[in-house]
C-alpha cells in the first residue's frame, strides 16, 4: 500500500521529520519525508496497509512540540518500491 500524507500545523524546526524517520523504521514503512515549501511536511509512506494505518496515527501526533493541525492522506495500491525510508531534501 502506498500513501501520500500531508502534514499541516507547527511541524518544520521541531524534529518532526526525525520522528517520521524513527516511527518508520519501527514500523518497517519505506518511503521518504520532505519539508515544503509552506511549511507543511511531506510524508510518503509504503508497507502492509495495517501498519500504515498505525504509523499515520503516529504522524497525527507527531513529536513532543509538534502541533498538527491538520493531516491529508491519499492512498494506492501502487507501490514504487521504496528501500528504506530517509529524509528527501
């Protein structure tokens, strides 16, 4: 399962990507994690479709001074085979 989630609220300059990298790695999710442009972060995410759904419910609560506002999500089945799961710049 392959998914394209958009993080919105205080998530840039609070460690939000490192968590989005370790949660991954404990939820063995490949994908990569980007900041954008306004402000928002960019995670795109592919594993078995259960633990994607619990690794999302992570990222809505983000690290410790986070703030999520808001988080949109865009599912497929078609995955892009993904190796690992890294920060993309």
């Amino acid at each position: 399962m392959h998914a394209e989630i958009i993080i919105q609220g205080v998530v840039q300059g609070v460690g939000y990507r490192f968590f989005a990298i370790q949660k991954a790695r404990e939820y063995g999710i490949t994908g990569y994690v980007q900041n954008l442009q306004d402000g928002s972060v960019l995670v795109v995410a592919e594993g078995p479709k259960g633990l994607l759904n619990d690794y999302i419910k992570e990222l809505k609560i983000g690290p410790r001074a986070a703030r999520v506002t808001k988080v949109s999500i865009k599912f497929s089945e078609k995955e892009k085979g993904y190796k690992n799961f890294s920060v993309k710049f």
